[in-house]
C-alpha cells in the first residue's frame, strides 16, 4: 500500500494482500448505521483503487440471506432475490453475522460488555495539546477518550456504565438534550475536558450498546468462511478489532494461496489466528473492567493503578508488544 494509513487509534499496521489464485464470491455490504462521520478514508479509497486495479467488482446494497454449498461452489443469497457464486465465501459481516449463523445455528450471540459508547466532534475547542495523541481518563462516573485534530478540534468518546444490558431501541430513542444533560452529570466531578467536548459538540450520537464474541466454536464450513468481528469480536477497550480483521484477511489470503482445499485453507487460518485473538478479546474484556468499577473498585483502582502503570511500563518494558508488534509473513508458505 503507497500511501500511509490514518485513522484508527491501533498501531498495528495494514498490509497488502496478493490476490489469491482462486475466485472469491465478493460483494460490499449494506451501509451501516451512521454512528460518526467516517474516519479520514485513506485506507478504504487505497482498497477499493487496489481492487479496481484488479478487475475485482464491488457492488453494493446486497444482503446475504442464505448460503448454498455444492461441494464445488459456494452461492450466496441475498434479500433481492439475487445470487452470487465463489470458490469460497467470506463472512465478513460483523458482530451480528448471518454466515455465523447459517455455519453454526447454535453458535453464541455477543456477550454485553457493561458499558455504552458515545461519541462527538467538538468543533473549534483550541485545548493546546498534542494532535493525534489519545488521552484516555477514568472519570469519577465515566471513561472519557479525546484526542485532538490538527485544527484544533477534539474527537472524543465515552463510556457510560450500565449494569444491565439496555435495549438498544430504548437507547436510540432517548432525546439529544436528555443524553447531554446526562453526560454532563456523569462527568461533573472530574477535572477533565469533558463538559467543554460535551458543550461544543453539535451532534452527539445516542447511546449505543457494547458487546464482545469471547469464543465462537465454529470458524468455517465446508466452503464458507468466517473473519473480523465475525468471528471474534473484541471490546473497543482493545482497540485491536479492525486491525484483527485486517490480520485475518492477510493469514487468510496466505493460506487460500498456498492450499488448494478450502477445508485445509480455513483449518490452517484458524489454526494460526485462534490462539491470538481470543487472548486479545480476554484482555480486551480485562481493559474494560475498569470502566465498570463501583464506588470501592474505583478507589482502589484509582489508588493503585499511577503505580502499576508506571512498573508496568518502565525503562522500554511494554506488556502489550505482543499486540502491537504481531508481524505476518507474506513471502511464508502456510501450511497445516
Ligand atoms: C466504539 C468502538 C471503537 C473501536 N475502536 C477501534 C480501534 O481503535 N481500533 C481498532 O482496530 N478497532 C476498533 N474497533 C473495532 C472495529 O470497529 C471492528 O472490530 C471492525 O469494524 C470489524 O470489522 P469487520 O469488517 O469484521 O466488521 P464490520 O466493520 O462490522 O463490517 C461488517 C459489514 O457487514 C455488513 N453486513 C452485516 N450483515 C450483513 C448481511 N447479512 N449481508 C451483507 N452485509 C452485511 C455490515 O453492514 C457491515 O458493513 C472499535 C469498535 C467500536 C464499536
């Protein structure tokens, strides 16, 4: 990939994948519902070029219903009416998937993970520090995240906590000016730049429901494949989801490329990416855990945790290389 990819908090880097030597069922899916602007679009636009490059079509506004597979070919079936016929088909299709579902019908459903997530652009809000540098706070009531854009903007989120999982139409529903009013509550005490993010946003989005998968049994069926969050979802406290599904798609195109059985393909692929991202989903959970606290937790969270972070991180010690510094081979040979 030429040009060097912004957006995403992780620092795992994307890679490029060499297309395989079989044909994929490929089509881009429905919009999902608009949360927050997108993110600045480098890396989408250098994919969709690299796949125009490649004579690969992108068509959107399908929903996949059902999956047929014939042994030799897989074919989708989308809501249209309409089909569409691969080698294999790759359930990219997120935390509420569908293929996981025609995989595996008792497959588990997303796990609540305890707290909400908001969000807001605060427009024109100078606070002098560092672009591009995330400052993650826990509050006294809330977890607070901002960082701040070059022209002076800050992009904020938070993480309201609720015990119970609320339904997320409930959520939805809850008036622009109650939500505020009730963020503000929530961050009245704490010295951080929260209410003045708050005040200066124009839109912040409602409420929305967070959720993990910790371990979904099965990956893949005869032709049919599972990769992201799909698979293995993990709590935005990792701030890895993207970037595991990217990993996927490399690991996957490597194993495609090299085995010419789909079943030994997806078995290699699981093989190499279990291991790594049910423990990322376990410390994802664990990074969360904090933002849960009760009124005892939190002191004793707040009390030990400057120490622990600062053990934690002396000299050039960093605890959690082991994700960001995941490396994949591509020149490798998979094998089972
Ligand atoms: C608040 C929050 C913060 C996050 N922060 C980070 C971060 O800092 N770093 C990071 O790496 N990750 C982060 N993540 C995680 C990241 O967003 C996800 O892990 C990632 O988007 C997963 O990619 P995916 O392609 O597997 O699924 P998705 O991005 O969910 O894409 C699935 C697509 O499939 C479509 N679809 C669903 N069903 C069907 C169907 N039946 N037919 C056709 N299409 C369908 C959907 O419309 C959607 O377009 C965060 C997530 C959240 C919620």
């Amino acid at each position: 990939m030429a040009s060097p990819l912004h957006g995403w908090s992780s620092p795992t880097a994307a890679a490029a994948c060499s297309p395989t030597s079989r044909k994929a069922a490929h089509w881009l899916t429905a919009p999902a519902p608009s949360l927050l602007p997108p993110p600045p679009p480098d890396l989408c636009a250098a994919l969709v070029e690299e796949a125009t490059t490649r004579g690969i079509p992108i068509i959107r506004g399908k929903r996949l219903v059902n999956i047929d597979d014939t042994g030799n070919h897989v074919r989708a079936h989308f809501t249209d009416g309409t089909t569409a016929e691969g080698d294999v088909l790759v359930g990219a299709d997120g935390i509420r998937s569908v293929v996981r579902t025609l995989i595996d019908p008792t497959a588990p459903r997303p796990r609540y993970v305890g707290f909400l997530n908001t969000a807001g652009y605060a427009r024109g809000l100078n606070l002098g520090i560092e672009p591009g540098v995330n400052h993650l706070v826990f509050g006294k009531r809330c977890f607070f995240g901002y960082v701040g854009h070059p022209n002076g903007d800050v992009w904020w989120f938070a993480n309201p906590p609720r015990r119970e999982e609320p339904d997320p139409a409930e959520l939805a529903a809850v008036p622009a000016d109650v939500w505020r009013a009730q963020l503000r509550e929530l961050f009245r005490d704490d010295d951080v730049p929260a209410l003045a993010a708050i005040d200066n946003t124009e839109q912040i989005t409602t409420g929305w429901v967070t959720y993990d998968m910790p371990s979904v049994p099965a990956w893949h069926r005869g032709r049919t494949v599972l990769v992201g969050d799909a698979a293995h979802a993990v709590s935005p406290s990792a701030g890895q989801g993207a970037s595991l599904a990217i990993e996927d798609a490399v690991v996957l195109g490597r194993a495609l490329r090299d085995q010419s059985d789909p079943a030994a393909a997806f078995g290699t692929f699981e093989a190499a990416r279990r291991p790594r991202v049910e423990q990322i989903v376990t410390q994802g959970r664990r990074n969360g855990s904090g933002k849960t606290a009760g009124p005892i937790g939190r002191v004793l969270r707040d009390a030990t945790m400057p120490l622990a972070m600062k053990a934690m991180f002396r000299g050039d010690r960093d605890p959690f290389r082991w994700i960001w510094d995941h490396r994949t081979d591509w020149d490798e040979t998979a094998t089972t």
